[in-house]
C-alpha cells in the first residue's frame, strides 16, 4: 500500500462494516482516488443483527484539493452507508 494512502474504518455499535481507502492517483496528477468495501450488512441496524459479508469495492475519483470528510461522505452514499449510524475512524500505521 503507498505511503500516501489514508485507511479509515467504518463501524456501527462497535462492528465494522467496511473499510476506506484515499490514495493519490499516480496516472493523474490533481487527483485522489476513493475506494469503501463495504462489508454487507444481513440483518437490521436497530436489532444489531448484523452479519458481515465483504462485498466488491466501490471506487470514484475527486480532486485532491477535497477535504477528506467530503470524499468519505460522498463515499458512504455510493456504497448505500447511512452515515449518521456510523462512526468513521482514520487508521494509523
């Protein structure tokens, strides 16, 4: 993984559902590629039934001058994550 990518986690009632990725894009300068796998969600949000199950990636590209919080929320709409149940957390290496 480069050196320059930022990792978060997504997780709802302490469970995480997916993982995010936020690198440089190398084959076009300005630009910053955003990839969510979520993981799916079988089961409701209020039981906290959930079961987890990795499901492909979803991926877009934005300009590196976006904020990150607009790239994840942006993100989270494209893989059907309601962001107001969730907590997103930047990992560290």
């Amino acid at each position: 993984m480069a050196r320059d990518t930022r990792r978060y986690t997504v997780v709802h009632r302490g469970r995480q559902i997916a993982l995010v990725y936020i690198s440089a894009d190398p084959s076009r300068a300005g630009t910053v590629n955003g990839s969510v796998v979520p993981l799916l969600r079988r089961g409701e949000w209020e039981e906290d039934s959930l079961e987890l199950i990795i499901e492909a990636p979803v991926s877009d590209s934005y300009p590196d001058t976006q904020e990150d919080e607009q790239i994840l929320e942006s993100l989270m709409s494209l893989a059907r994550i309601e962001p107001e149940k969730v907590r997103i957390v930047r990992l560290t290496d």
